[in-house]
C-alpha cells in the first residue's frame, strides 16, 4: 500500500487524499487528540519495536501481525521553511523566500535552536544575513520582545490584552463570535485550543472592539494588531532592528497556517523605512486601503506533504 500510494503520509494528509488504512496504529480517541493538537498533520514514526500503542493496536485487533520497516540513518528529513524580507523600495513591501533545511524533528528547545540555525545557515547562502528570528525561541532579546506572545494590544474596555487572545477572540464566524471572553484567558495558548473556533463554521471576518477588518488582504487584522502593539515603541525598534536583512519564525508552517509574526515584522520594517507608518495605523480603513494600493499579497500555498526524505 505505501508503494502503491508513494509513500508514507500523515492522518490529514491521507484524509484529503481518501486514503483508508486498514490497518491503523491509532484508535478514534487518538486520531482526534491529533487533529485537536494538530499533530495529525505529521507522520509518526516510532524508534522502538515494543511500544505501548503497538500493544493496544493488538489487544483491539486493529493490527494482527505487525511488520517492521526500517529507516536508514542516512536518510534526512527535510522541510521548507521561509524567510520574510522587507522590501520598501517595491509595492511586494515584504518578500517571502522559502528555503531547504535539514529538518530536526522534536519539541525539545534544542531541536527548535538547531532549526533556527539551519534556516539562518541556508538563508546566509543565499545572500540574506544576518536574521533575526522572532519568537520565544529566539537567542536574541530583541526577538523574544517582538514575539506575538509577548505583545499587548489596548482595548478601551479591558486594557492592555494579549495580541494572541485579542486575535482568537475577535473572530467572527458564520455560526458565532467574537468570543470576547477569550481576551482574558489566563493562558493564550489556551485561546488557540478553544473548540468554538473550530465549530462555529467558516470564518467571516474580525471584529476588535467596534472595528471591522475583512478577510481580505490576507493577514490584514494580524497584521494591524501587531504592528499597532509596536507603534509606540517605534524609535526604539529603529535603533534594533534596522540592521537586519529579514526575519525568520521558526514555528511557522505555511502548510497550517498564513498568519506569522515575522512577516508583521518586516512590514513594519518597510512601513517605518518608507515614513508610512503614522499614515498605516491611524486607521483601520487606511491600513486596509494602503495594503491594497501597494502588492502586498502573503501567500499560502499548500504543498501535498511538509517535509520530503532524500539520502
């Protein structure tokens, strides 16, 4: 079956592409803790031949005899990861390049560093050095401040709130939202997991206290959050981060999703460069109305699988 079908796929990816396994390693219960963590988007491979999972699997007779492949260490996963370069002097205003890494698979802070590497490595190669990554996984301070988990957006009627909760709570979708009262999450991470976000139809918009932001452009509500969460302390990023050549979030996968901090980065990059910032965020309707003068479009493109193996 796997050289029938080319390979080996996740649980999203053999779903898109009506794929039944008849033998499956996972149980219901497992497969939809996957989809709810958004593990289900990765392939699973297991370094032992005694595992717990494989006991079950028996037990439910889901697997009768299992058999065993065996990967050879000198194969090396890979993975396409971008970089986002600010680019004022053309209406693009940011520039998304991806670039090939040797992929360090694990949520270990230290796989995450060694891909941060790579990608910077990869990316020097290239031409674009040096980067600043943007993230909790940053080495450097300046891109852990400027991480979205880190940001705070004002509202009149709570304060200051986390730009991650302000952005999960202001979605409005077909069959509800905003759920404002995901603004005062005690974790923001938390905000992401809430199921009303997943069962409440397609998304329709955002709505952030009384102000509308559409769909379109792409990324156009993140965008404004983070960048007026900055805007005060926009001397002091000048003095910062001005002498990098792009930015980098290592977390970010444009297969899951098109919102990302380090493209946000950039654009404010472009937007301080050309003095266009004041004029960007006195308003929504002027943000909204500069992004379309210009061709300010993030792409999202999905690939039929993440990562790819080579020797």
């Amino acid at each position: 079956m796997i050289q029938e079908h080319g390979g080996l796929y996740s649980l999203a990816m053999l779903r898109k592409m009506g794929i039944e396994v008849p033998a499956p390693g996972g149980n219901d219960w497992s497969h939809e803790a996957d989809i709810r963590k958004g593990l289900d988007r990765y392939v699973h491979l297991c370094f032992r031949t005694s595992h717990p999972m494989l006991f079950r699997a028996m037990q439910d007779k889901r697997i009768e005899v299992p058999i065993y492949l065996e990967v050879h260490k000198g194969i090396t996963l890979m993975a396409e990861r971008p970089i986002f370069i600010p680019v004022p002097d053309s209406s693009e205003l940011v520039r998304e390049l991806p670039m090939r890494i040797v992929w360090n698979p694990g949520f270990a802070p230290i796989q995450k560093k060694k891909n941060i590497v790579a990608l910077h490595s990869a990316a020097a190669k290239a031409g674009y050095s040096p980067l600043l990554e943007v993230s909790t996984k940053s080495e450097e301070k300046v891109g852990r401040h400027l991480s979205s988990f880190n940001l705070r957006v004002h509202n009149d009627r709570l304060g200051n709130t986390p730009l991650e909760a302000a952005f999960q709570g202001s979605k409005v979708f077909e069959r509800g939202g905003p759920y404002t009262d995901l603004y005062t999450v005690a974790d923001v991470r938390d905000a992401k997991q809430d199921v009303r976000l997943k069962e409440s139809g397609p998304l329709k918009g955002f709505k952030f206290e009384n102000l509308w932001f559409p769909l379109e452009p792409k990324t156009v509500f993140y965008d404004w959050l983070y960048i007026t969460a900055l805007y005060e302390h926009r001397e002091w990023l000048r003095t910062h981060i001005f002498r990098y050549a792009g930015f980098t979030d290592i977390e970010f996968n444009p297969e899951r999703s098109i919102n990302c901090q380090a493209r946000s980065c950039a654009l404010l990059v472009t937007l301080m460069k050309n003095e266009w910032l004041d004029q960007a965020v006195s308003s929504p309707e002027a943000f909204i109305k500069l992004l379309l003068s210009q061709e300010y479009r993030p792409d999202h493109v999905r690939r039929n699988q993440e990562a790819m193996f080579r020797h």
